[in-house]
C-alpha cells in the first residue's frame, strides 16, 4: 500500500500512531534513572498521549461507517462506490483460511510498517475466532488488527505515564 493512499484511508489511525510513538519516546527519555525529570517534556508526552487516545476513537469512528452496515436509506451508488474503495485499497483481507491469512497478514506493507509477524501473528490468533462471529467479517481483521496494536501502544504509554507521575513524586 503506498504511503498516501494509507494516509488517505487510515488518516486518524497513522495520526494516533505518530503521537503514541512519539509520547512513548518522550517518556522513555523522563523514565531514565539517571535522567532528571523535566516538567515540560512530560507535559508534552502527556499531551501527545491524549491525542493519541482521541485520534484512536477517531479512528474506531471510522472504521465503522467504512465497515460498518449501511444503513436501509443509502444508495446502491455509495454501496458500490465504497465496495469499490474497500477493495481498492486492500483494506479487507481476502483470504478466508488461517494459514492463507496470515501469510496475506504478513506481506501488507502498511502492518509491516507498524508491527513484526510476531505482533502480527497473536493479533490473528486473538481474533481469528471472533472475527467469524455474529455480524462480523473475517475480511475486516486487517482494520481489527490495526486498532488493537493501536489500543495495546495506548495502554504501554498510560502506564509509562503512571510511572513518570511516581518519578516525579518521589
């Protein structure tokens, strides 16, 4: 997947993970033992936490109506057009079978981008099942993928936060 047509389709996912990344390094640095602890840096770590977490619910927003069911009044047009987007932009996953999809999983540039195959591979794990339940489709794990990793980052930094809150505390 190119650069911009990622940007394009995973725009608050990509803007979630700029900022998480970069609030993580932030607090690494604060988290030193030998570091002092700098005010201002972990304000700034914290803020781009935050934006992370909103960018994240952005992101959940949009997978929903990109994903989701439309509802009865929508036109054939806008069916087709987004069908069109979906498959264009190999945003659903085309294999149907564990070892097929997880080889498909491994070869997408833009998962490649964020996680090595062993991230990769527990994700799959996690939700192959549940993926096929209900009203859910297994060829939308790649999007289900992308926002855990997201959620798993999110959490590793709130707790980083906790720990620079005692840092500086004590």
């Amino acid at each position: 997947m190119q650069q911009g047509t990622e940007n394009l389709i995973y725009q608050k996912a990509s803007k979630c993970w700029e900022c998480v990344n970069r609030s993580v390094k932030m607090f690494d640095t604060l988290l030193k033992e030998d570091a002092d602890f700098d005010t201002s840096n972990y304000y700034k770590a914290r803020n781009l936490l935050r934006e992370a977490d909103g960018f994240l619910k952005d992101a959940f927003k949009n997978a929903k109506k990109l994903l989701g069911p439309t509802p009865a009044y929508t036109s054939e047009d806008y069916q087709k057009w987004r069908d069109e987007l979906l498959e264009e932009f190999h945003i659903l996953a085309m294999s149907q079978e564990y070892e097929e999809l997880k080889t498909e999983l491994f070869e997408d540039d833009f998962l490649r981008d964020w996680m090595d195959e062993k991230n990769i591979e527990s994700l799959l794990k996690k939700h192959f099942q549940t993926q096929q339940s209900g009203k859910r489709k297994l060829s939308n794990i790649k999007v289900r993928i992308i926002l855990d990793r997201l959620e798993e980052l999110i959490n590793n930094a709130k707790e980083m936060n906790l720990r620079a809150i005692q840092k500086q505390q004590s």
